[in-house]
C-alpha cells in the first residue's frame, strides 16, 4: 500500500515545477506579443490623427496641422487650425491666431510606451541611408508641424514609432496627396512592409 499523501505531494511539486518552466518559456513570447500590438496601436492611433488633421482641412477650407513635440521622451501632439489664411504657423500659434481644435495629448496615453522614436538599427524609409537608435524619429524639416492644406497636399515626411522594445514601425505622409501610410520593418529581410 503506498501513502496517498506522499504520491499528492510528489504530483504537487512536479506541476509546480512543469507550470514555472512553462511559464518561463511563455512569459518572453507574450512580452513580444504586447509591444508589437502596443506599437500597431500606438502607430496606428498617430496616423489617424494624422488622417482627421487632413479631412478636417478639406472639410473647413483651411491648413490645420498636427504639432509634434518631445517632452521627456514622451510624444506629444495637438491639431492646429490655420487663423489668417497664411498657413498654421508656430508663431501665430503663440500669438492665439491659429487656434486648436483639440486639447494637447501624449501618444503613450493611447499606447503604453509608444512614442517617437527608433529604437533599433534601420535603413532610412526614403533609402537614404541607415538610422540609429536614438537617432531623431521626426523627418519632416526643421519644424515640429506636419500641415496639410485645403489643397489636398501635405508636409512630406517620415515618422519614426516604436516601444522601447518590440518592432520598428514609420508614418510616411506624401506631400502631393496628403496620404498617411504605416510600415512596419522586417528585421531580418531589412526592408520596410506595408
């Protein structure tokens, strides 16, 4: 006769130690899982404030444009519309004559730890060249607005969005069109997929 209670203790501590290795092995994989999607969230929430900045032009006749900025490594962005028929401009934006539309916002709000930025070695979206981590996420001039005009056309530009981990994802807006397009690029192949 063998002891019920040393066969349940045995059984007990072999789980244990099956559901520990089982979660070691799942816990990296979920990880991974949870900044890509944070990333596709993130990026996609940006691209679509990107595309409201674009209607919201056509639809009242005026530039409006998304102002992007850096605060402690957190991207933060506020829609402007264009007050005196010149363009949204920082300086009429300080002067209250380009107004905004919508209060500012963080994108790690939408998106935890999704902002602006290259978090790994990639090649330039336009082929120029290779980008750096840390390297500025924000390809769009010398200025922190991406304007679209009544017009139909836009700021040209690139912007880089990514997790301190996970995928390398960039915004691309077409200056002609005004078109907003989200790639994400493959590590291993090096190149960007829409």
């Amino acid at each position: 006769m063998t002891d019920a209670r040393g066969a349940t203790l045995l059984d007990t501590l072999f789980a244990l130690a099956l559901c520990v290795t089982m979660a070691a092995i799942a816990v990296p994989v979920v990880g991974g899982s949870l900044d890509r999607e944070r990333t596709i969230v993130g990026t996609q929430y940006l691209a679509g404030q990107l595309q409201r900045a674009r209607l919201e032009s056509l639809k009242q006749g005026r530039s409006v444009a998304v102002r992007l900025e850096m605060v402690d490594q957190r991207a933060r962005l506020q829609l402007f519309v264009d007050g005196n028929g010149n363009g949204v401009s920082q300086r009429d934006i300080d002067r209250a004559i380009d107004a905004p539309l919508a209060p500012p916002e963080f994108l790690d709000d939408r998106s935890r730890d999704v902002s602006l930025r290259v978090n790994q070695r990639i090649v330039d979206v336009s082929g120029a060249g290779e980008i750096a981590p840390g390297d500025d996420p924000l390809r769009i001039g010398n200025t922190a607005l991406l304007a679209f005009s009544p017009l139909g056309g836009a700021t040209s530009g690139t912007l880089y969005v990514a997790a301190h981990r996970g995928p390398q994802m960039a915004i691309r807006v077409f200056g002609g069109t005004g078109r907003v397009r989200v790639l994400m690029f493959d590590a291993q192949a090096r190149q960007w997929r829409h």
